[in-house]
C-alpha cells in the first residue's frame, strides 16, 4: 500500500490534487483499492513517523492508502505522461516485490521438507536457517531525508530494467 502523499510526490502534484482527482472519480475507487486510515492507523503513523497532530499546521484529515489496483486506477484518473510513467514503475515495483515474497515463501517449504526429512539431526542448522529467513523483529530507522516509496521503486525499476 501507498499513502496518498507519496504518490503525490512520485507523480508531481499535491496531495491535494490527488484527493481531489480520487473524489471526482469516486466510482473508479471501491474499498479494495483506496480507504482512509482510522485513528489507530493514524496514531501509529504518527507514532512512526513526523506527522503533526491536527491544529498543529499539519495534515487536518487521515491519509488515504492506495492498494496496488489502486495505485493503477490514479494513473488513469491522472492521465499525465509523467502519471504513466511512473505507474509503469510502481506496477514493476509490485510485481518484483511478488516475486521476493514467493521466492520467500519457497524457501520456507524447502527448509521445512528437509527437516521433515533429517528429523532432529540437524537442528541446530535448521535454527539457524529459520532466523535468516525471518524478517527483522524491529527495522533500522534510516538518517536523512528521505522517500521510502520513491526509493523502492527506482531500486526495483532498475532491477527490473537488467534481468
């Protein structure tokens, strides 16, 4: 998922002109392609990032989070050269992400049928194997300015352009 400010940053407008273009084309955005966050989801944004409170100068209204179909169907409601552009990105973006998480996912089976197979003999090793697969318990807060989003899709993109 994509906050709508980040996709605003990727395709050169406002954040408000995207809000504004979801709105006008409301019908195109059912709830499994866009939805507003709710006050927990908010909190912990806050709590993750510097997001002011509202009254502050800050953002007045929850971000809206775009799902992969989402993020497609803005494009199209955009309808800029650049709005095309980086769709083409992002959509290359998910689909390499699909790929890790299924390549994942592979491995995960392959350890398991090899334990199955060597019973406890090798437990030590198996152990070992599950905490390299297993995602970090806490991510390393980068320094700096920075654009999550707009950094995975030019890596991806990249990578995509190669193999």
């Amino acid at each position: 998922m994509i906050l709508d400010a980040d996709l605003a940053v990727l395709y050169g407008v406002t954040t408000r002109e995207v809000i504004q273009a979801v709105k006008r084309n409301i019908g195109r955005f059912p709830r499994d392609f866009l939805f507003q966050l709710n006050g927990e989801e908010l909190g912990v944004l806050r709590s993750q990032s510097v997001i002011s409170k509202s009254g502050r100068g800050g953002r007045r209204t929850p971000p809206y989070a775009f799902t992969e179909e989402g993020v497609a169907m803005l494009s199209s409601v955009l309808r800029s050269p650049r709005a095309v552009r980086v769709n083409i990105k992002i959509m290359r973006a998910f689909v390499g992400l699909r790929r890790v998480l299924v390549s994942h996912l592979e491995l995960a089976r392959k350890v398991d049928a090899l334990e199955e197979k060597y019973d406890g003999q090798f437990d030590i090793v198996f152990r070992a194997i599950r905490q390299l697969i297993a995602s970090p318990s806490a991510p390393r807060r980068r320094i700096g300015f920075h654009n999550e989003a707009l950094r995975m899709v030019e890596e991806l993109a990249v990578r995509n352009s190669v193999s």
